[in-house]
C-alpha cells in the first residue's frame, strides 16, 4: 500500500509540472506581419473615384488575417493634396502588427503634365522619336528625330503655349514658316494613364503615348553648335547665351579661316520659344524665333527664310 501511495504521489508531481511546462510554450508573443498591395507612393486625380489597393496579414499562429486589418482611408479626391491610408490588425493573443501606411497624392492632369515627357511612333513614312518638355508658364517644345523609310534622318524643334480645360488640350504655335499655314492651333484629348504615363488622342483620331523622361531643363543659357558642309568648305555657326542676357555670336569657314562675330545684349518673348531681339531691335516685320528642347535649339530668321537646328555644347 505505502509503495502504491509513493507512485501515486509520483506521477501526480510530473503532470503537475508537464503541465506548466506546455503553457508557457504555448504563449503567443509574435505579431501579425502586415504587406501593402499596389504601389506607394500612389497618385489619384481630382475629380475620380480612389479605390485603394488594400494590403494583406498573416500570423504565425492565427494563419490569413486580411480579412481582420483595419483601414483609415483619408483620401479626399475633390481637393489637391498629400493623403494617407493606414492599416493595422492585431492577433487573437492581442499583439499588433507595426502599422502600414500608403502615401495618396491627389492632383490634376494639369500638374501631372509638367515634366520631360518621350514617345516614340511609326507610320509608313518612318520612325518618330519625340521628346517633350511641358512647363507650368503654359510653355511646351518638341524634338522630334525622324528616321525616314529612305535611311534619311531628319530632326525638329518646335515651341508652344498649351492650355488644358478637363481633358481637353490646346497647343497654339509661337511661330509658324508662312502665312498658309493652318495648323496653328491643334487641339487633342487627354487620357492619364498614371503618374508616369499619359496619352493624345488627336482630332483625327490618332493616338500618342507619352512615357516621363528624365529631370532635364530645357533653356537658352548655354553654347550652341552648328556645323554644316557648303561648297566644299565646311562652316561653323556657334552662339552663347548667359544668364545676365548676354550673347557671342561666330561664323567660321574652314576654307579661308573667315570668321564672323557678333555679341552684345538679347531678350526673348518666351522661355522654351518665342522671338529673341539682339542689342536694341525692336519687333518688326523680320524677325528671329527660337525653340529650346533638352540639348536642341532651333533658330529661325524670316529674313532668307534660314532655320538651323544646334546642338548644346
């Protein structure tokens, strides 16, 4: 009997004591693991419907806890601005994830637009490959290189003002080569793709997308080349343009080593494009125009009727 008692009290001590020892293996002290969905930063529209991308969570012990995250949505898309979206969950042992958060960025198309903007495009003529700088003064230029279906390689600077009402765009040109031309004004739809990409759809229903390019500034301020083969002789045409409105002006012929220079003051009707007066011109009837895009500059002189496309230096 008394050895009975002893196994008895035995293994009423190891199950006491096994006991203990599975509940504190058993204490839950990891946290929900919270994964934002979708892209952050996120930009929306003024006007649209934001719908967030939401995020997920999962927990060691409780498994798939997406469906318990708590969401605090503060976008507000009638008014510009920066917003976020916060998400928490906590585990059925109360332990809280760390908080997530998506950044909201509510703007207009008008304020998407400004950038470096490029795009590229084919029809049975040749290859287009246009870049696009698009400023907040209602300015705009455009190179366009132009790869023939011949081999041949042509290229263009153009400026205009552009104005935006909804998702309409207008471009009018600063300058135009003649008084037949009639597309002075052009007008074309505006679709926003996303932060980086927006497309035209023009009134003959054609299509162009645009992709953002690179933080570049397109300005007159710097030393601008030309170099082109006549006769036999090659000549060399290169300005500078300084930031105190100063201008150096060369023309050199490699046949007989004549140079031409010129300098003096110089002020402009626009920043990407418009007519540039030298020393004390005055507008007129001859006038000189300009347009600036990235390292293009296009100079125009109605007076022989003489445009030349340089290149920055």
């Amino acid at each position: 009997m008394k050895n009975l008692l002893i196994v008895f009290t035995i293994f009423s001590l190891t199950a006491c004591t096994s006991s203990d020892d599975d509940s504190t293996a058993a204490a839950d002290t990891t946290a929900p693991i919270i994964t934002l969905l979708g892209t952050n930063p996120e930009t929306a529209f003024i006007g649209e419907t934001y719908t967030d991308a939401g995020a997920s969570a999962t927990d060691a012990e409780d498994g798939n806890m997406t469906a318990n995250i708590e969401t605090v949505n503060s976008v507000d898309t009638s008014t510009a601005g920066t917003y976020s979206v916060s998400y928490n969950v906590s585990d059925a042992s109360g332990n809280a994830a760390t908080e997530v958060t998506r950044t909201v960025n509510v703007t207009s198309a008008e304020q998407l637009i400004i950038g470096n903007w490029t795009s590229v495009s084919t029809d049975s003529e040749g290859s287009y490959n246009s870049r696009i700088t698009i400023i907040e003064s209602g300015e705009m230029s455009v190179y366009t290189e132009i790869t023939l279906t011949t081999g041949a390689i042509m290229q263009s600077v153009d400026g205009m003002t552009w104005t935006l009402n909804g998702n309409l765009f207008t471009t009018t040109d600063t300058f135009f080569y003649n008084d037949d031309d009639d597309d002075v004004v052009d007008t074309a739809t505006i679709t926003v793709i996303n932060q980086n990409s927006f497309s035209f759809l023009s009134d003959d229903g054609e299509t162009l997308t645009l992709n953002r390019d690179t933080d570049y500034e397109s300005t007159i301020v710097g030393t601008w080349l030309y170099v082109f083969l006549e006769n036999g002789c090659q000549y060399t045409i290169e300005y500078g343009f300084s930031n105190s409105n100063e201008f150096t002006g060369s023309n050199m012929n490699d046949c007989n080593d004549d140079a031409t220079t010129v300098s003096g003051p110089y002020t402009t009707t626009g920043i990407l494009s418009g007519a540039i007066y030298a020393g004390d011109e005055e507008p007129d009837s001859e006038q000189t125009y300009f347009a600036v895009q990235g390292d293009k500059f296009y100079l125009y002189v109605e007076e022989g009727n003489n445009g030349n496309v340089f290149t920055k230096q």
